[in-house]
C-alpha cells in the first residue's frame, strides 16, 4: 500500500511540475484595449450545474482567474482570501474573485465539477483550505482551442498577450494554438467596476498578490 501511495504522490508531483518556471515576473502583464462589450454580457455554468449570468457583479471590481488544482501555481489559491481581505478593508466598494477551473494545461484538474471543492480543501492547497465568500469557484471551462468559452474568447480578444512565446504545444491539452492563448493555469484579467477588462497578468506576475494590488486598487477607487 505504501508503494503505491509513493507512486501516486510522485505522479502528482511530476503532473504538478508542467508550466512556466515559478518565478517572480512583476512586468509580465499588459494593459486591455477598450471593447464594444462587456463580461456582463456573459452567462457561466457554477459547480452545481445552474447557469449564471455575470451581471450579477455589475458595480464590483473582479479578479478572473482560470485555475487547477494539480498545479505548481495552485498555492496561490492561500493569496486569494486574504488578498479579498485587505482590499475589502481598504475600501468602500466590492472585490471578487472569480475562478474557474481547466483541464487544458497537462490535464492538471481532471476533477468533476462537484469534486473540486474537495479537491482544493483535502488535496492542493489542502490543510482544510475554505474559499472566501468572495471566492466565486465556477465550473470547469475550456479557455483556448476551438471549444473555447465566450467569456474568454471575449478577455484573451481585449487583452494583449503578456509574453511572446506562450509554452510547449506538447503541455497544452486543445487543438487550434492561437498567439493571444492563456499561458497556463492561474493567469489572471482584472476588470473594472463597468465590466470592462482592464489589465491582463502572467501566471508568474504574482508575488503572493503583490503585483496585482496596485491594479486593483486604482479600479476601486475610480467611480
């Protein structure tokens, strides 16, 4: 049994290791163009099945996030929360945060929708990790190749790609490879309080919320 628990780990391990390098890249982000449209014109599948319409979120500042759970970069799911806190505390308008989950990156979340919540509070981050209230887990979603979601056909079209070369076609789990793709698991579109997109971040400018808070700070504070 004890082989076999060292085998799996390993293999999760191996899984977890695909993508960009893990480093500190705070200039790795560039900044949206304006678009005839907005998210709220968008509705999204929650993990239960219901459909959502992200009109919802009109007024709030939002942080989206396409996330895994068997990913280098899923220790930043410990960011999040207190991330929401000390914006929240800092201001008098709203912040969320809206994650959805993707099995395109070296299949590194291959969890059912109704598994995930399980999955990030047992597994990775684990050590009974609970989202925030303003932590808005979705259902998974496709964010490049042909099948990919609206929503993210809509952000990756009004934002500029953050690197020149976005990774190995080998590690990539979809088919029809555009330029403007997300790069991997956790990377990030902030948006402002009409809907619009504003700023796009690398999966790697992140410092524990560091490189994004300015960006944030500067959409709560405008009217």
């Amino acid at each position: 049994m004890f082989k076999y628990c060292v085998i799996a780990v390993c293999l999760v391990a191996a899984v977890a290791a695909q993508g960009p390098k893990m480093l500190d890249e705070p200039l790795r982000w560039s900044e949206c163009k304006d678009a005839n449209q907005s998210i709220y014109d968008f509705k999204v599948e929650t993990l239960d099945g219901k459909t959502e319409s992200l009109s919802k979120y009109k007024g709030q500042t939002l942080l989206i996030i396409n996330v895994a759970t068997f990913c280098h970069y899923t220790e930043q799911y410990l960011d999040f929360n207190p991330l929401i806190e000390e914006t929240l505390q800092n201001s008098n308008s709203n912040f969320t945060i809206l994650a959805f989950p993707c099995n395109q990156f070296y299949l590194q979340e291959p969890a059912e929708n109704h598994e995930i919540l399980n999955g990030i509070k047992y597994v990775r981050p684990g050590k009974g990790f609970q989202p925030h209230k303003n932590l808005h887990i979705f259902g998974k979603v496709e964010v490049n190749g042909e099948n990919h979601h609206p929503l993210f056909e809509y952000l990756k079209g009004s934002c500029p790609q953050t690197v020149p070369e976005i990774g190995k076609k080998e590690d990539f789990m979809y088919n029809l490879i555009r330029q403007n793709d997300i790069t991997w698991n956790f990377e990030k579109f902030l948006v402002d309080k009409n809907g619009n997109p504003r700023f796009r971040f690398h999966p790697t400018a992140w410092s524990k919320g560091k490189v994004v808070q300015p960006f944030i700070k500067q959409l709560m504070e405008e009217n």
